[in-house]
C-alpha cells in the first residue's frame, strides 16, 4: 500500500479547526492595530484568503457571533459586495449575513 501521509492534510485537522486557530493568532496579533491594512496583511489573515470558497460559510459565520474584518476576504472570495456605499460598520456586518442567508452559505 501506498504511504498516504506524504503530502496528505490529516483529517484531525479539519478546515473548520485550521480557520479557527487562524483567526485567534490574527485577532491576538492584530487587535490593537487601528490600521485595517495591517490587519489585512497579517500572515494568518493572508492564509484564511488561501482556503477560498472552504472560509466563506466560516467567516460569514464568525460576523454572526464575533464580527470582525472580513469584508475584503468576503469581496475577493465571492467577487461579491452586497455592503451599499458609505454603511457603517454594523450595516455591513448585516448586509453579509444576509447574503450568506440568501446565497445559501448559513443559515
């Protein structure tokens, strides 16, 4: 038999565990910087965006309990922008949701 563990992602570790190892070492790192690009360029931030369409239910997940910056991940992933111009932080955290609602991602 072929050794599977070359090159394989172990099951222990599943996407919904890595995002959220992810998003405690960026929120840890990155919460007392006022500078949202910084935060957007944060290394756990950057490998969140690399789990693709896998971090979409995740993230729009995270803005339901935990809202936080996900808006440009949501935008790059989905190549979709639900937030009307000028919202406020609050209304687009809602705008989100609700196209994660109607898109089917959460519930």
């Amino acid at each position: 038999p072929r050794d599977r563990s070359i090159g394989i992602i172990p099951n222990s570790v599943s996407t919904k565990d890595k995002f959220s190892e992810l998003v405690k070492k960026w929120q840890k790192e990155t919460s007392m910087s006022s500078v949202t690009i910084r935060r957007y360029a944060h290394p756990a931030y950057q490998e969140i965006l690399l789990m693709r369409e896998e971090a979409v239910p995740l993230m729009l997940g995270e803005l339901q309990t935990n809202p936080d910056r996900w808006f440009m991940a949501l935008q790059l992933i989905t190549k979709a922008n639900p937030v009307p111009a000028g919202a406020s932080f609050n209304q687009a955290v809602e705008a989100w949701v609700n196209w994660g609602k109607q898109v089917g991602h959460i519930t």
